[in-house]
C-alpha cells in the first residue's frame, strides 16, 4: 500500500513539476502566462482598446507608475526591460487601469 502510494506521488510530481516551476510550453504551458506574453508583445496603442482606453491614456498610467515609455511604438515588454521593471508589474499596472 505504501509503495504504491509512494510510486503514484513520484509519477504525480513528474508531471506537474513542468507546471509548478513554470517551464512548461506550448500546449502544456498556463495559458494565463501565454496570454501575459502576448499583450506584453503588443505596443500601447495595440493594447488601449482591449483596457477600453486610448493610447495616451495607458502611455499616462505606464509613466505615472514609473515606466519609461521613450517610443510609443515599442512592445510593452521592452517599455519594461527599459524601465527595468518586471513585466508582470507592467501588466499589473494595465489591469488597475482597467478596474478604473
């Protein structure tokens, strides 16, 4: 009985490990982190209308939260990577502006 147990906790733990530490991919990757990398590819201008707002109106929230948005055109992931900021803090950031 406790072999078994102890075979079906090993086995369990083998496939969820890719998910618990977050190196899954493709199909098997949280979808929730998928959808984080894509708008965090799309510019300020390509996000605005998901958040239901204009393009300066998210270039204002970025900056007053302290992100340097120096090229309107970039992604929002280099907008981070300049700011030297993480990109989960920028996307935090547009979805308080979506509470708003």
């Amino acid at each position: 009985m406790a072999l078994s147990l102890g075979i079906c906790l090993v086995a369990g733990f083998a496939f969820a490990w890719p998910a618990i530490t977050g190196t899954a991919t493709g199909a098997a990757g949280n979808p929730a982190f998928a959808m984080i990398k894509l708008v965090a590819g799309g510019t300020p201008a390509q996000v605005a209308p998901l958040l239901g707002r204009g393009e300066a109106d998210v270039i204002a929230a970025l900056k007053l939260a302290g992100f340097t948005v120096a090229d309107a055109t970039a992604p929002l992931s280099e907008i981070a990577a300049a700011s030297e900021k993480d990109t989960m803090a920028l996307v935090a950031t547009l979805a308080a502006l979506k509470a708003r």
